[in-house]
C-alpha cells in the first residue's frame, strides 16, 4: 500500500481556513495540509478555463506532496473545476486518489432545514454563473425552488478585514434584500463561499430570524467523518499524527497575519509555487 498521507485542504486564498478550521475541531487526529493560493486570489471572477487550469495545477501539487484526499473548500473551484478534475484528470493522474467538493455536501443538508422549499444561494460571480447550486438542488430536491445572488464585493471585504465594520453594511444589505425580494419565499439560505461564514453577523441583522442559514464548516466536517466511515480503504491512506501544514503561494508572513482571522490555532507555513 502507498504510505498515507494528510488531508488536503485547497482554497484559492484564505476562505478554507473557516472550512479548514471546523474539519479539524471535529476531524483532530488526522494530518492536514492548507494550501492557499493567495498569490492568485480571487477565483471568483475568473473565466471557468482559468479556475480550472490553477486548480489542477494545485491538486497536482497537494497530490506531490503525499495526500490522498483533497477537499475543494473553494466554492468556485468546486463549482467549476471539481468535475473536469473527478472525470478527466483523476483517471490519468492516480485513479486510487480523491478529490472531493464542497457544494454536495451543502445540498444534501437542504431538505431538512426549509419548510417552504425556497432556497436562496449567496456566492461568487462565478460560483452563481455555474449554476452548479441549481443543478444539484434540482438533482435532489427537484420540486425546490432556487433563487442566487452573486456578492462580488464580499469576498474583499473580508480579506481587508473590513467584515466588522459599517462600511460593509451596505454590501451585505444590498445584497440581502435583492435575494429575498426575489422570491420572498425562500427560508434557507446557503453560504456558498469560503468567506461568508465571517460576515455572518452582519448577514443576520438583515435575514428575518425564521431564516436558516446554512454555513460550510461544520457540514464539510460531518460529510467528511462520513466519507470516512463509509471509506475505509481512503481512511487507511490518511494519516494520523494531529498535525496541521499551511503552504501559500504568496508571501508567508503576509499569510500569517491574515490568517489568524480565519483559523483558531498554531500557523506554521512555507511559501510553494504551483
Ligand atoms: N474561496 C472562494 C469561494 O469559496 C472565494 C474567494 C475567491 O473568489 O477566490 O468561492
């Protein structure tokens, strides 16, 4: 058997440290790497062939570097990059490895928390472009209704670390109120990207209290345990010492500093080209 290896989280930037962060708290015994693709940040703007060809460039690399499992945190990169990588590029590189995404995991936790059956996704241009959240809500849950809002102000808001304050106000209830006068239905609401979860205060002083909202980590962090479980052969080649890698492809004292506010724990991390 091939030596185990971490868990690979992959991000184009700092967002999958909020998804990083929960998979650890409920994952604590495996090894993790993070790698951020900070230098090339954002995704979400960019044209699908883009997203695609930086994200198998750092699957590629994670894949070097010993895992085995992969974990797309990015929404956009699974939105856009996440099949390609599964059908075409998985079969040629090492049919025994996974990588696996984000927005399935998110869907399948729909049903149980909207009654109306109206769902709102909030993310990326690209992410909203793809229609990714569409598709699979409708694979599911077809009699779902399914209402977007693309937030591209959002992301930037977090990465400066405006997200507290009033400036970001205005974005989050522009934003907000266009998705709910769209369908004023709709009484669950998916976070649908890496950075959102630090904007969630400011999200819920403009959602009716009736609303769910539905935030990555913690379903990304279950799903995983369940993957596991139902995967023993991928669980075998993850190994278990309870330590946590970061790499980034830009400056890593700049990583540093910004990533504390993603991430609660020690950062040890080393710059990486892709
Ligand atoms: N991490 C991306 C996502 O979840 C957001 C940041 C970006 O645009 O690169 O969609």
């Amino acid at each position: 058997m091939k030596k185990a290896g971490p868990i690979a989280v992959f991000d184009s930037g700092y967002g999958g440290l909020t998804v990083l962060d929960k998979i650890v708290k409920h994952l604590p015994e495996y090894d993790y790497i993070y790698l951020g693709d900070n230098a090339r940040t954002p995704y979400g703007t960019r044209s699908f062939d883009v997203v695609y060809e930086y994200t198998l460039q750092a699957v590629e690399k994670l894949f070097s570097l010993g895992a085995h499992l992969i974990i797309l945190a990015c929404n956009t990169a699974s939105a856009k990059a996440l099949r390609n990588i599964q059908q075409k590029d998985l079969p040629r590189i090492d049919p025994e490895r996974r990588v696996l995404g984000v927005i399935r995991p998110s869907v399948e936790r729909v049903n149980d928390l909207s009654k109306s059956k109206h769902i709102g996704v909030l993310g990326t241009i690209g992410t909203v472009q793809s229609e990714s959240y569409v598709m699979e809500i409708e694979k599911l849950f077809p009699e779902m209704t399914v209402k977007q809002e693309a937030c591209p102000m959002w992301v930037p808001l977090v990465e400066n670390n405006e997200f507290n304050d009033i400036g970001s106000d205005y974005f989050v209830a522009k934003n907000i109120n266009r998705l709910i006068q769209s369908d004023e239905e709709i009484d669950a609401v998916i976070l649908g990207c890496t950075h959102y979860p630090l904007l969630l205060p400011k999200i819920r002083q403009y959602l009716k209290n009736d609303i769910n909202v539905i935030e990555q980590g913690d379903i990304v962090g279950e799903s995983l345990i369940d993957y596991l479980e139902r995967h023993p052969e991928m669980d075998e080649k993850c190994s278990k010492g309870g330590e946590v890698k970061f790499f980034t492809t830009e400056n890593v004292e700049k990583f540093k500093q910004t990533a504390g506010i993603f991430f609660e724990g020690e950062i040890s991390v080393e710059n990486i080209h892709l």
